[in-house]
C-alpha cells in the first residue's frame, strides 16, 4: 500500500473573515519533499431531507450568490459552535421551513469539497412534521417549495437539481422509501 | 414569485492564494439592506467515471489535507486556463490513472459548495479505454484501484465513500448502465 499521507509543518490563518477562515499550510508530502496546502475551515453543516406522508418533499428555493443564480435545494445550514448535528438539523429545518420534525433518522455524513474544505455534512432524513413559523437569518432569503420525490429525482435526471447535497439527499431518501415499501 | 437576487456593490480580493483566489463582496439584499459575502473563485472542474467493460470502474485513493484522511474517488481535476471539459477529463483520466479514453459522454454539471465557492464541476462517463502512462503532478500521490460497479456502489450505503463528486458520478452510471441493458 503506498503511503499517501501529508504532514504538517507550518500552518498560518491568511485570511479570517465573517464566514470563512482561510489557512496556508506547508506540509511534508509523501515523498519527504515540501508542498503548500491551502484550505477553508468549516464548522461542519447539516443538510435535512423533510418527508411528508412518504411521498413529499420540503425543498427551498435559494439565490446563491457566488453562482449568481438559484438553486433548488434541501434545507440545510452551518452547525452553531458546540451544537450537535440533530440539535442543528431540527433548528434549521424550522427556521427556513417553519416545519418542525419529531423524527429525525441520520443517513450519512458526506464531504463536499475535500479539494480545499474540511466541511463534513450530515445528511437526515426528517419526519413526523408539524408546521410552526419560518423563523430566516436576516441576511437569508428563500422560497419554500413542496414537490414530490418522484419529481424531485426527475429534476435531477434532467440538471434542474445541480446542488451536490440535494442530489444525494434525495437519492438516499428514493432509497430508503422504496426499502420500507419492500418490507411493508 | 418572491425576488431572491443579490446585487454586487463592491468586491474586494482579500486572499491571493496559490490555489485559492477569496473575496469579500458588498451586496445589496433583496429586501435593499446590504450584507457581506465571501467566497472562493474556482476555475470549474471535471469527474470522470471510466467504465471497462460496462462493470469495472477505475478509482483512486487519495489524502486529503484539509479533512486529514483518504478517500475514495473518482479521477477529477480543475480546469487549466482556457481548456475545455472534455480536454480537461481526457488529460486528467490518463495523469491521474494511467488509462486514456476514447469515448467520452457528458452527464451533467453538479455545484459542489454553492455556499461559499463558484465551482462547477462537469460530469463524464469515459470508455474505450487503452492503458498508456501515469503523469502525476510533482506534489499529487495516489493510488489507482479497479472496483466493480456493484461493488463501489455499496461503499457509497455503507459510508465508505462520502466524496460528494464520487457518489454522485457513480450513481449516474449505474442509472446509465441499467438503461444501456434494458434497451440491449
């Protein structure tokens, strides 16, 4: 097996702003030689798949403004410091859908940018819903939409779904409902 | 429709990387308040899942500094300036494994972290398969593995693969693949 791992040496924070903390790191590749490394720290981040009567899904409607347009997307938010991902998943599905869930089933947890991120997200599967009252950031703005799955997937096969997290949320969720149809 | 755009008002380049270019950007919210967003600027990149004989695909195993740990992944790698996607995923599939293909199909795009980066990364099936020579770049170690599609796709269930682009492009194929046997 070849040895592929890269130690740190030097690491400096080159830019700490109100979202990102951005650091510069020299490292020891594996091959004794020195590289730079340079990289985003991410508090981490949940991302809920909110299913009603095993057939529909609450999804948002989001203007994200590094791609300068809209996506279709699960809702999903950064873990506040010391907060747990289930404690996170149940608060951001209300505040941006004004849905709160008493089930809540953990699927897996993904990586989306292992290039320059250490993000880790938690994918769940929310359940057992009840509407209370959207609750936004004030810097936050989106639509709330309810589709169901079947459609929902289709709008992946067809590139109107394009945000990694909301891609495999759904997937996972086609999943696990056709399995509980199965052992129904 | 509720207007979700965000307005441009100021951008400022506040880290100046090697590989990361981040601003700092002043915007005007929809509901006319400013806000700040800061955000990475990337140059698009491509996955490619090569295919032999419709069952085995070829991977690779890799550290990844930020998260400190490997991964199992799909050959992909970042534009070069002024390189189109199929010349990007051609040149790539053969430095990273060694394998150049002479067929290549374009499933989608996928927005990988559309929160804080503008990274679009292209998805390709590459087949026609002929092994030439590895070209790694002076600070890139990995190692190629062959997994059988059925196979890799349980990695993905059982969590030993969480790389977003790798579920995603794995699932594509198979959903690929299974069309090709219905209509043989």
């Amino acid at each position: 097996m070849t040895i592929l791992k890269e130690k740190k040496i030097t690491s400096e924070l080159v830019f700490d702003g109100k979202f990102l903390k951005v650091f510069s790191d020299i490292v020891m590749l594996p091959n004794g030689k020195k590289g730079r490394r340079e990289w985003i720290d991410h508090p981490g981040a949940v991302c809920c798949i909110p299913i009603i009567n095993n057939n529909k899904i609450i999804m948002v409607k989001q203007y994200r403004y590094p791609l300068k347009s809209q996506f279709f997307e699960l809702p999903a938010g950064k873990l506040d410091a010391g907060e747990s991902p289930s404690d996170c998943a149940i608060r951001e599905l209300e505040e941006e859908t004004g849905f709160k869930a008493n089930k809540l089933t953990f699927l897996s947890t993904i990586h989306p940018a292992i290039g320059f991120a250490n993000e880790k997200m938690w994918l769940c599967l929310a359940e057992n819903l009840h509407q209370t009252q959207q609750n936004l950031d004030k810097d936050e703005f989106l639509e709330t939409i309810i589709l169901d799955l079947n459609e929902a997937i289709m709008m992946i096969w067809n590139q109107e779904i394009t945000d990694v997290k909301t891609i495999i949320g759904l997937l996972w969720a086609e999943r696990i409902l056709k399995k509980r149809k199965i052992s129904d």
